[in-house]
C-alpha cells in the first residue's frame, strides 16, 4: 500500500482500534526503517549555569520525523524499541550522531561543551555494551570526557551488578555518569555506596511542585545539601518560570535546563546557541493589566 494511503487507514483504524493502537502499531512495523531512511533527528537542549547563562552542555533527544505522522516523541516509541531490541541500534545511531556533530563543533571552533545522551537499561544488557560505546568514541576521534550518560536510577537499582561494573568501566574510560529523573522513582541515594556519579537530574515533576510542596521543597534542598558535599552536580530538569528559577538560584543550584531557556531545538538552530555561548531565560509576556 503507498503512502497516500495512510489517511484513509488511519480512519478505518482510529475507529476500530483505538488512536493509540494504532499508533503503536504503525511505530512497531515502522521502527525498524526509520534509521535507514534517515528519519531519526538529534534535537539539542542546552544546560545552562543559572547565574550567567552560559552554555555547559547539550542534552541529546531523539525525534522520529515519520513521513505521515509528523514527529513522534521518543515517550511514545522508546519503550516500544525497549520491548522489541531496536534500542540497541537505535542508540549506536544517537551515539555516532551525537560524536559527529561534537567533532564538528570543536572542528568550527564552537564552545567545547558537554553532551548527555539517554541509555536505557535496555541496552545494558547487550553483549560488548562497553566495548561497542567506546569503539564508537574512538572511531570519531573524540575526548570521551565530553560524554555525560543518563540512566535512570532503576538501571542501578534492578540491575545492579552487570550496570555497576559497566558504569565503572565506562568511567574510568574518562564517559561521566548521570542520574536522570531524579525522585520519580527511588529517590534514594543510597546506591552511592557501590557506583560514584557525576552529576544528579532532579526530574521534572520535582521542580514543578519545589514551590507549592513543603515535602518535596525539603527533599530537593536535602539532595542539593547531600550532592554538594559529595562532590556530584545538581541539575534540575523543567525549569519554566523565574519563580523556580529564583528558588533553584536561591538553593545555589549551579546548572539547569528547561523551556524557559529553550525547548530541544534541531542542530541547525542550537550551533546559533552555541555560538552565542549563552542561553537567556525567556522573558514571558504577561497580558497587560488594563486600569479598572
Ligand atoms: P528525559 O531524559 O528526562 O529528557 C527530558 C525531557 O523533558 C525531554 O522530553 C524534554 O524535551 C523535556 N523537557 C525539557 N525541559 C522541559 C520543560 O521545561 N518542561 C517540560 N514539560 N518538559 C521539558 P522528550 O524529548 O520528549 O524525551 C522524553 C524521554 O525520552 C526522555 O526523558 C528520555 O528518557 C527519552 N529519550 C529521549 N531521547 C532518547 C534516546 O536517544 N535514547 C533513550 N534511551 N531515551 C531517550
Ligand atoms: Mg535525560
Ligand atoms: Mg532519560
Ligand atoms: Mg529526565
């Protein structure tokens, strides 16, 4: 069946099947082409210092350009290549792009920032996990130290001893290691006592209520309080308005990331960022007050 097509299906089904069905099941039998007909697109969002705005690092976020369906979230297709093993390629496809466009930047001579990629658990349990992540480092010639890997704290947690020796192995190849979603599941610091990490994501939905929960206003300063003296950055995720940012700023956060700086944005315009080498917070228009 050709592509002109998929309108008329997607009615038939949307009715019979549910949206959502078929959905998943288009990105199920669609997956597996979407690399090799180059329809996987890195999108870039800054981390940025709170205090002076400077770029320190980019976070890497996978979009899927479908022909017919316009891009498709990595929430919606991630946990799908989770179940069927696409992740695998998936991620050897992120990587290589992500050292690509990294050697390009230095090349250009662009700030030489850091850039966090995303690794499921999934893709822990690949044979050669390691080695594979490192040929990849070194077929672009690349300092492994600009690379920052975000996993979750159930890689840690359920996984536990083959994720531990791969973080280690992969730390001491000189990659840095991230906590991403920081208090959406464990919110437990307890596996310090087996892996070092570099840096601390406090998730989103976190930051979201810092200023309207006393419990998760007191956790998030408790956790900003146990990363300092650790040595580990804290970098809070979803920042949106400059009543969190005052507050994170308060705390002496050193980094963030979120929309009110810039959503993830295509290659192209986060090199603009990049080469201003700084990020300003958006100032959001407020309607004007009319006089009474
Ligand atoms: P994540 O790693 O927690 O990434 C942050 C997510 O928060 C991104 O969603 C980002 O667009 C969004 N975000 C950033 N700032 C804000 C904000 O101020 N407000 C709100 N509401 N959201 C904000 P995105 O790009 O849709 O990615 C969703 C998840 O998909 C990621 O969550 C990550 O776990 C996963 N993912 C993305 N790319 C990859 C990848 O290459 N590999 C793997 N394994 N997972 C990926
Ligand atoms: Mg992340
Ligand atoms: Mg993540
Ligand atoms: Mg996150």
């Amino acid at each position: 069946r050709g592509r002109k097509e998929g309108k008329n299906r997607f009615k038939f089904y949307s009715s019979d099947l549910g949206i959502q069905n078929y959905k998943d099941y288009i990105i199920r039998t669609q997956l597996h082409h979407a690399i090799e007909n180059n329809e996987l697109k890195v999108y870039y969002q800054p981390m940025v210092n709170l205090k002076d705005n400077k770029v320190l690092a980019a976070e890497a976020l996978i979009r899927w350009e479908h022909p017919e369906w316009g891009t498709i979230s990595p929430g919606e297709f991630i946990p799908l290549a989770e179940e069927n093993g696409l992740i695998i390629d998936i991620g050897k496809w992120i990587l290589r792009e992500v050292c690509y466009n990294y050697s390009q930047w230095i090349q250009k001579g662009l700030p030489d920032i850091k850039v966090s990629v995303n690794f499921s658990s999934v893709q822990f349990l690949e044979k050669n996990f390691v080695d594979n992540i490192i040929d990849i480092i070194n077929e672009f010639n690349v300092n492994p130290n600009f690379l920052i890997m975000e996993v979750t704290e159930s890689v840690i947690v359920e996984k536990n001893r083959k994720c531990i020796l791969a973080l280690k192995k992969l730390r001491s190849f000189g990659i840095q290691v991230a906590i991403d979603d920081f208090g959406k599941s464990f919110s437990s610091l307890a596996y310090l006592n087996s892996v070092n990490i570099d840096m601390i994501k406090i998730d989103k939905f976190f930051i979201k209520n810092c200023l309207t929960n006393k419990t998760t206003n007191v956790i998030i300063g408790a956790v900003i309080d146990a990363a300092k003296k650790l040595n580990i950055n804290i970098v809070p995720e979803g920042i949106e308005t400059w009543e969190q940012l005052y507050y994170l700023r308060d705390l002496n956060c050193y980094a963030g990331q979120g929309y009110l700086y810039s959503k993830p944005v295509p290659l192209e315009d986060f090199e603009k960022i990049l080469a201003k080498g700084k990020c300003k917070p958006v100032i959001i228009n407020r309607t004007p007050v009319m006089p009474q």
